[in-house]
C-alpha cells in the first residue's frame, strides 16, 4: 500500500488523530499538507515532519472560511501540482444540555465538523476532476447516532454522513470515492485529563472494553485513501469498538 | 515517544497474516478463490472449504506453487464442519480468521417453494451459523479472533430476492450478535457486502448495464472484495467490530439501512 506520487490534504492535523494520519500517509509516500487553525502547534508538527524526510508543506488555515480554504487548495497546488486525497479531520466539539448551549456553541460546531468539510471538498473536487482520481475521507464520529448533550456535535457529525453520501452520487462518475469514518472512544490528550470515574463510565459503555487509539483511525483512513479502494464509496466505517451497536 | 518509530511498528504489524491461519467457507466462486489469493499474499496459511474439489485442489496447487501454505480442509456443509476444524486444527493448530463465503445463490420470487427458500437458509445462513459455532468457542480461549462475512446487498431487501434477503439479513444479525457476545474476547466479527461483481458467468452486455447504474460507474472485482476481508483479518484491525462495509461502488448509498 504505497503513496508514492500521490498529494494529500489532511485537515486538523498539528495534532491528534489527523497528525497520526498525515504521517501515516507521509511516511509512505504522499507528499502532505499539514493544516490547522493552531499555528504554533503546525510548526513543531511540520519540523518532525522535515526531521522525518517526508515530503510536507504547512497551512495554517480556518477550514470554517472559504477564503482560507482556498488559500490553502492554492498552496497546495503551486507547492505539488495536484491534490489526490482530503481528509476532513478538523473538529471541535462543544458539549451540554440543550437548554445551555448557546447561538455561537452551535455555530462554531457546525461551521468547523461541517462547513468546514464542505469548502474543503468544493474546493479540492476540480482538481481531482481534472485528473478523474480522487479519494475524499470524512471523519465523522459515532455520536452522530445521537448522544445527550451533543445536540451541535451529533448534528454535524450526522450532516457529515449526508455529505459522504451525496458526494458519492455526485462525484463517482469521476474516479472519485468518498467515505466516512465515525470514530467512537480514541484516546487522545482530552482523554487523559478525564477523572478516573468519567472513565471507567464511558469504557463500560465500549463492548470491547477498551479504548481505541490514532492508529486505529488512520489504518481505517489508510484503507479508503488507497488506490485500490476505488469500489468502495460513500461508506459509513465505525472505528468503535463496537460501541455503534448498543444504546447510548 | 518517537512518533517515527512507533508508526513504522505499526506499520509492519498491520501489513502481516504471517502469523494467521485463516478457513475460507466457500472457496470454490469467484470471489472465494480471490479472497484466498489475498490472504495468502499477505502470508496467511489457508485452509479452504468448497463442494468442488477439483477447483478447491487446483486453488490449493495455484497458492503452493507462489510459495504460500494451504490445504484443502473439505466440503463447507453443515455436517461437515466438525471434520474439517478437526482437520484445520491437525495441521496448523489453530484457527486466526474465519471467512464466511456463501456460495452463489439464485435470487428468487416469494412465490418460491418453501422446500427451496429452506434449501437457500441452510446453504447461506445455517452454514455461516455453523463455522461460526465451530470455531469460536477456541478462538475465545486463545482470546483472538477475526470472522468475516461475506455476503450480498440483496440483504437490504431487493424485489423477487425473497430467500437471498432473509438469509443474508439473517448473517447481518448474526454478525452484530456474535460481535456484542465476543467483544470483550479479543475477536472481532464482521461483515462485507458484495455489490455487483465480475464472475466468469456474468455476460459483458449485462456487466455494462450493471456499471451504468453505479456511482462510480464500474463493476467490482473479486480483488475489491478480497481487499475489504484482507482489512478486517489482520490482527492491528482491531477496534472495529460488528461493522458492514459495502463494497459496491457506492451503490448502497441508494438505500436506506446501509449505515
């Protein structure tokens, strides 16, 4: 499973699940756009990066503004020439009951899990056009089965599959595959900072019992980004330890 | 931690079977032959179940001779299940992967007699049932495991398909049980869902007019469906379990149900 010659855009990645990825994809081949809203982190990101010799560039850039976004396809061309994979890695989430989440909680979950992934796709799906290739990855999550206290976040998450879908339908006549990976309980820097009884509350809910890792999402993302994965589109995978099966 | 090192770790440990011992139920179609191959090109030793013996002993001649391990471990009917795990275990002491690969079925009408809806049950879903209660009990001592079904889109209920729905319905449910019930237990269980696929026996005027009506505008090939196996069997896969994966050209997102 080899990237060599392929340029890839992973969205959110100067830390977390979408580091893990890019490098993944780095490390075999791809040439890399590292890109997150978080300058600072993008620097330390992109110099393991150049340490590691792998072919990267890094655009800080707020996925949630098309003028960023095109910014960044437009870095992205002038620096590699092309843009065969996007993976919409970027998230936040912004958690509580319905009657204290606020105007701008909802808006700043939407426009980043979902906005954000939409003017990613618009602007990159030209380009793959062009080249009729192209392998487009939303990572949505599980919660968007629904969660109390995720009303922003699950619905986002859930639009992510709506656009995974459509996307599909509007897109595959074009060499172009889009899936999504809804990832359930990863550990990740937010998860060590939990109480002990936060966590032994939400691994009793994981049917594995366990939680998952970066790796295990970027294996699941390194599978739809393959060339060879040009049969398989418009996907829902749960990385979740089976989690999406029972309630809650 | 040197992010380098550990992804290059994971990296090796994710590309490998070479541990793994895997039964292919039903090896002898298209599809089955093209599981076996991957599997056997990422080092997994083979032991393949069919009612054609001679396919199955030329399968077997094919994966020696390009330097992989496999024998041919007997018929995929119920009644023999116990014969042939005996056999698999005799030879390579254990069992890793599970496939179950149902053979190819006709679709047909309700109007179907109710001794032939029984005869597509048994060959479908009391086969995968029986692999299924054949191996795990081990498999959960070892605590490891990875099961794959194998079966068609037919499940989300295509019109005159009456027996290829409830069978493979049935697997669906069964994927989903097993997975909950052996979750804890190091094994994972899956399902892949074949949409239209090349086989010797599918005419180029009807491949044509299958590709028109999907979104990426092409048939599949057993090496799409081969691939997807080949992803749920290696042992890093292991966060995932209980899942379907279509792998049809993103036909399934016509549907409902398929997420």
């Amino acid at each position: 499973m080899g990237f060599a010659g392929k340029v890839a855009i992973v969205t959110g990645s100067a830390s977390g699940i979408g580091r893990q990825t890019a490098s993944r994809l780095a490390e075999r081949g791809a040439a890399v756009v590292v890109n997150d809203v978080d300058a600072t982190k993008l620097e330390s990101t992109i110099a393991e990066f150049k340490k590691n010799g792998w072919q990267a560039i890094a655009v800080s850039a707020d996925i949630s503004k098309k003028a960023d976004v095109d910014r960044m396809v437009q870095e992205t061309i002038a620096a590699f020439g092309r843009i065969d994979i996007l993976v919409n890695n970027a998230g936040l989430e912004r958690a509580g009951p319905l009657r204290k989440l606020s105007e701008a909680d909802w808006d700043v979950t939407v426009d980043v899990n979902l906005k954000g992934a939409f003017l990613c796709s618009q602007g990159v799906h030209g380009h793959m056009v062009e080249k009729k290739y192209g392998r487009i990855i939303n990572i949505s999550s599980r919660a968007w089965l629904g969660g109390a206290g995720q009303a922003p976040y699950s619905s986002a998450k859930a639009g992510l599959v709506g656009l995974t879908r459509t996307l599909t339908l509007e897109l595959g006549r074009n060499g172009i595959t889009v899936n999504c990976i809804a990832p359930g309980l990863i550990h990740t820097p937010m998860w060590d900072d939990l109480p002990d009884k936060d966590k032994a509350f939400l691994l009793s809910k994981v049917p594995t019992g366990k939680l998952g890792d970066a790796d295990d999402i970027a294996d699941a993302v390194l599978f739809f980004a393959d060339e060879e994965a040009g049969f398989i589109s418009g996907q829902v995978l749960y990385v979740c330890g089976g989690r999406s099966l029972v309630a809650g | 931690m040197n992010s380098s090192a550990s992804t290059a770790a994971e990296t090796a440990r994710a590309s490998d079977l070479s541990n793994s011992v895997a039964v292919i139920a039903g090896a002898c179609d298209d599809c089955g032959a093209g599981i076996a191959r991957y599997l056997s090109s990422r080092g997994a030793a083979l032991a393949l179940c069919g009612a054609d013996r001679d396919a199955l002993d030329s399968l077997v001649a094919e994966i020696v001779a390009a330097g992989g391990q496999a024998i041919v471990a007997g018929s995929e009917q119920s009644a023999a299940i116990p014969d042939v795990v005996d056999r698999v275990r005799s030879k390579f002491g254990k069992i890793d992967v599970l496939v179950n690969n149902p053979g190819e079925v006709a679709g047909r009408s309700v109007e179907l007699p109710a001794s032939e809806f029984e005869k597509s049950l048994a060959a479908i879903l009391t086969t995968a049932f029986g692999f299924l209660h054949a191996v795990v009990p081990a498999m959960r001592e070892r605590r490891y495991g990875r099961i794959i079904n194998v079966y068609g889109l037919a499940y989300l209920g295509l019109p005159a398909q009456a027996n290829l729905a409830a069978a493979y319905a049935g697997i669906f449910g069964l994927t989903r049980s097993v997975a909950l019930e052996t979750a804890a237990d190091g094994i994972t269980v899956n399902s892949v869902v074949k949409g239209d696929i090349a086989r010797s026996n599918l005419a180029a005027a009807d491949a044509d007019k299958l590709a028109g009506q999907i979104p990426v505008k092409r048939i599949g090939t057993a090496a799409d469906v081969a691939r997807a196996v080949g992803f749920f069997a290696l042992p890093s896969t292991k966060y995932v379990t209980g899942q379907t994966l279509f792998v049809c050209g993103g036909r399934s997102a016509y549907f409902s149900m398929s997420v």
